[in-house]
C-alpha cells in the first residue's frame, strides 16, 4: 500500500502586475500543489517579511521553512520533491 507523502504548506506571496507571480500560479497548478496567496500590495506586513528574508520583488515563495526569490524552478521543484 502506497502512502502519500503530506504536501509541504506553500504560500506564494504576489502582486498584481507581476508576470512571474502568474508563472508561478500556473505551474503550482499544473503540479497539483495547493498555495496560498498573499498580494503584498495590500498586506505591507508580508511585504516586510519577504524583505526581512532578503527578497526584494515578487514572486516570493515560502515552502515550508525555506524562503525563495523569484521563481527558481529548480529549486521548487527540489523542494517540493517534483521530478522533472
């Protein structure tokens, strides 16, 4: 019997505007992964956070406890066990 392993919580941190962020969107859900968004345009409290971990634009995405800049495919995907 197969276990399937728990998803890592990931939360994409976004804006607007941002053509990356939609890049991102679109390949969490073309992998079957669940996220949760925050638009920092109107949470300057997330904003700070993803300042504070050193990204400085968005996308920023939190998988589990691991910060990332931008959208880093290869890192995601180590992350989140996704094989390529």
């Amino acid at each position: 019997m197969e276990t399937k392993k728990k998803q890592k919580s990931v939360i994409l941190f976004t804006s607007p505007s941002c053509v990356w962020c939609t890049r991102a969107k679109n390949y969490f859900r073309k992998n079957k992964i669940r996220f949760k968004e925050i638009d920092i345009t109107k949470d300057r409290k997330a904003a700070k956070d993803c300042e504070k971990h050193g990204c400085r634009g968005v996308p920023v995405i939190l998988i589990g406890s691991q910060w990332v800049c931008g959208f880093d495919q290869k890192k995601i995907d180590k992350l989140l066990g996704i094989k390529q």
